[in-house]
C-alpha cells in the first residue's frame, strides 16, 4: 500500500480514545506482513516487532482520534455532547458526524441562524454545552437507538490540496502511523542491528495513558515518540510553529541530548532537512510516559508540521510525510549497541 | 445488614494516609469470611476470597478508605490553627462544619467572616477553632501535620437514602466487605483492596495493582448526580439504580469489562444507570494502567453534595450495587 493510501484508509476508520478496537485491527493487519511479531495488548496498542539482535528501540505513534459522546438526551431528542480529548466547540456548527448508537447514524450538529442572533450573542463563541447532534428523529426512536456513552465520530474528508498538501482529518497522529508504516516497508530491505517495536499506541488524547502500559511491555533501551507539531497559518505566533516542509526534532529537558544528536546526524548523513524546536517543560506528547517507563528510556521526539490541528482538516505536506519514513528507517537501521555507553558523552 | 455495615465504617477516622481506624473495623468484619487479608506498606488493606473454577481469574475490587480533611500548618499565637487541604475540601464546603482529631478533639472550621471579597475566598481565610485561648494551651491538644476531618454525622434522609460524611468512599467499603461476606462458591478469586491515598492520587491501589498483577479491574466508588434543580450533568440520578461508568478524566473503562457489568445487572435483575463524568476519577484510572494495562471498570453509586458533610445516597442503589457484584465475581 502507498503511504497516503495508507493514511486515507485509517483517518477514516473509527478509533475514538479507549475504544480503538477497530482502528487497532487495521494497523495489525497492515503492519504484520512487514515485521516478525505483532500483538495487541490489553490498552489497545499494538506492538510491532521487527527482530535484530542489538538494542530494543521503541517507536510510538499513537492511533486513537479525538471525537464527542453523548451525555444526555433531551426531550425534543437531542443529544448533548461531552469530549473524548481536545474538540474545539468552535469548529463543530456545519459538520456532520456519525452517532455510533445500536447502528452507525448520521447526524449534524447545527447553530442558531445569524438572523435569531441577539447582538450580544454575536460576539461569543460556541460552547459544547449549548451544541446538540440533530438526528432528525423524535425522542422515543432516538432513545431506541441512542445511550449515554455513545461515541461521535467527526466527519472524514480527503482533500488533496495544491502544492503537495492534502487535509483529512486524525493526521494527529495516524500521520505518524503511516511514517511507520512507510518505514517498516523501507527496512525489508535495510539491514539493522536494533530490536525494533514500532508501537501504534492508543489514549494519547486523554493523558498519554497506551504509551505508558505498552512501554513496560516492551521494555525499550531507547524511545522514539513521533507526534504532530504546529505548521505557520496567519496569526499564529511564529516561536509556536514550524515549515511544514520538513520534519521538527524537538528538544529540551524531556527530550535526551545525545539521542537527539544521533537522530540529527542521520538525518545530515542522508540529506533529510530537520527543523529544530524548543519544548521548554513537558511535550504533551507518547515521549514524556516512554521516557520515564519502568527505570527510565532515553527518548527523542520528532514531529510533522500540520495545520489546524484538532480539526477536520489537519493539512500536511506529502513530501514531508514520505521523509518521514525514510529518516525513521535510517535511525532504526543506525541504532548499536555503543550507543548505550555514549548516552552521556 | 448493608446499613449496619456502612454505619459501623462511616464513623471511623480515615483521611488519607492515616486509614488504618478503618481496616481495623474491616478486619474485624471480615474476620473468619475470606482466605487471607494483609496490609501493604502504603496501608491498603488487602483481601482475597479464592474462587471455584479451575481457570479462575483473578479480580481485583478496589474501594478507597481514606476521606478528606484538613491539615494543620501553622499554630497562631492566639490558639487557632492554619490548615491546608487534604484531597479536594473546599472553603465553602467546610466553612462553619464541626471537625475531629484523630484523638476525638473536635474543632470548628471557620472562614474568615471580616474580608473585603467574600466571593475569592481561599483556604488561606480558614481557621479552625479548636476553643484554645493561647498558642501554648493550643500545642498541647494539637501539632502541625495533624489532620482533621468532618465528624461523624449519619443521617436518615427521607424513607430510602442517607447523609453522611466520609460516604465517599465508605459506602463502598461497604459494598466490598459484604461482596467479601456473602460471595460464596463464585468461580473467580476476589482481590478485595480497600485502598488508601484516593484522594491524593489514586496512589493506594497504583500499588496494590502492581502487586496483585490482577486479569480484571473494578472500582466502586460514588459518583456526582445530575438530579437537583439547576444540576443536569452527569445525567445520574439517585435512587434510580447504581451506574455503570463509562469515562471520566482518570480512565474510559475497558469496553469489555463495561459490557460485563451490563450483563451482570441484567443478570441480578438491576437497573442500571450509565456515567459520563467530566471531571474526578477513581481507582480504575490506576489499576488500568498498572504493568502492562489491566482491562478495568468502576461501578458507581450515585451520590449528591460529594465532598461536603452531608454527602447523600440511596440504599436501593447500594442494595442493587451488591447484587451486581455478587454476579460479576461469577460471570466475568
């Protein structure tokens, strides 16, 4: 499968936070041919191995999506939304969503015609508390179809844009995914020394929680998170983001020094740009639970450029993507075993 | 008797890290019931009934001892204590409550009555009054790092439902120490932790967890209520049945393990009520992510006014709540 064929395919899978069973199993099948071992652990992750006889090295994206539940329903048969992870109540008026009730249904989530407006409610934002999935049933059918707890999935667009960008939405982090995918399928054919465990891991919207119970499972020697950053849009301040034309390797004092340095040294050996970023506390990121699983694992982290983030058009650069996949392999296929005694030189 | 029991572990003294008043009232109920119990060195009270099937799997029950409280800081000249806060107790929860010392001596919470912004007050405006005219006659009763907590107040509320403070999460304890009771033949082992520091962490049953290794993760613990006048969310209501969770900001529960709670409901005849929580968490988030991931759940009681002296439930949820996990130790 070609990398963006990839990542067309899972972006529109559903795999909401704690409940990512389905999008599991399609990484699973996609990765298996690739590697040696491939599990699905009890949090969802699954848990690629690709064997060598030198250090484990741990890489982690994660698979699960942001999305809504239904909290409540009304008496006119509305359903009140509560979040799984970050949605911004601001982009959700206009978008049709999928209720996954007994049976996936179709809904919208509408606004208040600007006409109906007081001038005063003009000037505010959307809250999620006043914002309701419209089914168009009446209250008895919906209760027949519908419990709190019932997940919301956004909907799934693949817009390819000029100028290599395409927008869909999860590239935060199945972007990432799909860099793993890319680099198991350039490693057939690159010989590496590492023991390597690409993990797609799940929950990492809700607090990072996939990464911590699949790195005590594996037990890495060294961590690689891979994650989204922010790519420049107007407005945004330019210390918070980043080209989208190149990957980002962060640093800072979640991220080890030494690991950082060889993963841009392989990235200089093999001509693939790197832009650089500063984390100054925690990255929010599968890196800050890698490297503090168990006793401790060195972790870098390096991330793709997108924009607009946590909406339903994350939008990325193609090229970027593919370059991805390459300096993974090229990191994987340069891990030794000195590298262990080098950690603090 | 449910009541009997809830009543008996209410009114001992608990706040979290000194809980064991409360797992000397569990031993001394259990005693002669279960297989084995024994305390860890963070204080949980550990439990286990063995079960009957050969494949028997190992779940672990948590229901925290430990309640909120008050810790003195500072001994003021005048005799009055400073103190911050254990867990989540707010200022306007606890204004004007009567407290208690572990030794009995009770105080008063006062927040400060003379202040310019009474709508910012903090625990910096609490004091409590223990009826000392002097620093000295003050240090006499009490030290700093000495902890208080709401005193013992159970109420009958109504024909079916109950206040108390500390019912978060003594209700539970309840509902675990007669799960332990009355189970009897069930096919899986019952590990039953009556765990501590919830209120500080979830950091009691992050331990016993990873000691016991368990296959499968339940909590008990109360839940918010969604059924007074301008309070809607959760949409929980007492009296209507315990509720089986299915996120809040410490875990969403294992979709597996939430199915089993629904099916032992039906299977005991419960109606039960389902539970989206925005905020707070439980043992659940902990056990889940213990080793290598626990498949886990929580099974709710609902319950009004938590954090405050008259935190109220309904004995028809905890009677249904017993039932359900009478049949969830048989089918899971």
């Amino acid at each position: 499968m070609h990398i963006e064929d990839f990542l067309r395919e899972i972006t529109a899978i559903r795999g909401l936070s704690g409940d990512e069973a389905l999008v599991s199993a399609f990484v699973k099948e996609a990765f298996a041919p690739l590697c040696d071992e491939i599990t699905v652990d009890k949090m969802n992750n699954v848990i690629a191995r690709k064997k060598g006889p030198g250090p484990k090295v741990m890489f982690s994206a994660h698979l699960d999506e942001i999305g809504l539940m239904v909290v409540d329903i009304e008496k006119d048969g509305c359903l009140r939304l509560g979040n799984v992870g970050g949605v911004d109540p601001r982009i959700l008026p206009g978008q049709r969503v999928t209720v996954y009730g007994r049976e996936p249904l179709l809904g919208i989530i509408g606004a208040k015609p600007p006409h109906l407006l007081t001038d005063e409610d003009r000037k505010k934002n959307y809250l999620r508390e006043d914002l309701y999935v419209d089914l168009g049933f009446p209250y008895e059918k919906v209760k027949e179809l519908v419990q709190i707890g019932d997940q919301v999935q956004l909907e799934h667009r693949y817009v390819e844009l000029k100028n290599d960008q395409a927008a869909v939405k999860t590239c935060d982090d199945r972007a990432c995914v799909a860099i793993m995918y890319q680099a198991l399928k350039l490693l057939q054919n690159i010989r590496h020394e590492a023991d390597l465990y690409f993990v797609a891991s799940s929950q990492e919207e809700v607090g990072c929680r996939g990464v911590m119970t699949a790195a005590f499972g594996v037990d890495p020697d060294f961590g690689v998170a891979l994650d989204v950053c922010h790519a420049a849009t107007p407005g945004a301040p330019g210390w918070r983001t980043h080209k989208l034309d190149s990957l980002v390797a962060s640093m800072g004092p979640y991220i080890h020094p030494v690991l950082r340095r060889k993963l841009t040294e392989v990235a200089k050996d093999n001509n693939i740009a790197l832009q650089t970023a500063v984390v100054p506390r925690n990255t929010s990121t599968d890196a800050d639970e890698l490297g503090r699983a168990r006793a401790g694992v060195p972790t870098v982290l390096l991330e793709l450029p997108l924009k607009y983030m946590h909406t339903t058009v994350e939008t990325f650069n193609r090229n970027t993507l593919k370059e991805g996949g390459r300096l993974l392999a090229q990191f994987a296929a340069a891990v030794s075993a000195e590298w262990e005694d080098e950690l603090w030189t | 008797m449910l009541r009997d029991t809830l009543q008996t572990l209410l009114n001992a003294y608990g706040p979290s890290g000194s809980e064991h008043a409360v797992a000397e009232k569990v031993r001394e109920l259990l005693e002669g019931h279960v297989d084995s119990m024994k305390t860890d060195a963070l204080g949980n009270l550990i439990v286990e009934k063995f079960g009957a099937d050969e494949n028997a799997k190992t779940i672990m029950v948590s229901a925290h001892m430990d309640h909120i409280g008050l810790v003195v800081t500072n001994i003021e000249e005048n005799g009055f204590l400073r103190v911050g806060a254990v867990g989540g107790i707010s200022p306007e929860l606890v204004r004007g409550r009567k407290m208690v010392f572990q030794d009995g001596l009770p105080g008063i919470a006062v927040l400060e009555p003379n202040v310019k912004n009474k709508a910012r007050q903090d625990l910096s405006d609490l004091f409590v009054d223990i009826g000392a005219e002097t620093r000295e006659e003050a240090e006499k009763l009490v030290s700093v790092g000495d902890v208080c907590v709401y005193a013992p107040d159970f109420t009958y509320l109504g024909k079916n439902r109950v206040a108390s403070p500390a019912m978060d999460d003594r209700c539970a304890c309840a509902l675990l120490a007669e799960l332990l009771m009355y189970a009897d033949n069930q096919k899986n082992h019952i590990v039953g932790v009556f765990s501590t520091q919830e209120e500080v962490g979830l950091r009691g049953a992050g331990v016993a967890a990873y000691a016991i290794e368990p296959d499968i993760g339940l909590a008990i613990d109360v839940t918010a209520w969604g059924d007074t006048p301008e309070t809607k969310l959760p949409a929980v209501k007492l009296g209507k049945g315990p509720a089986v969770k299915i996120m809040d900001r410490s875990m969403i529960a294992t979709p597996a393990v939430r199915e089993k709670l629904f099916e032992a409901a039906q299977a005991a005849g419960v109606i039960v009520q389902r539970e989206v929580l925005a905020f707070g968490g439980t043992d659940g988030g902990a056990i889940q992510l213990s080793r290598a991931g626990v498949p886990t759940g929580t099974l709710s009681i609902p319950c009004r006014y938590v954090h405050s002296a008259n935190e109220v439930i309904d004995m028809r949820d905890m009677e249904g709540a017993l039932k359900i996990l009478l049949q969830f130790v048989d089918l899971a």
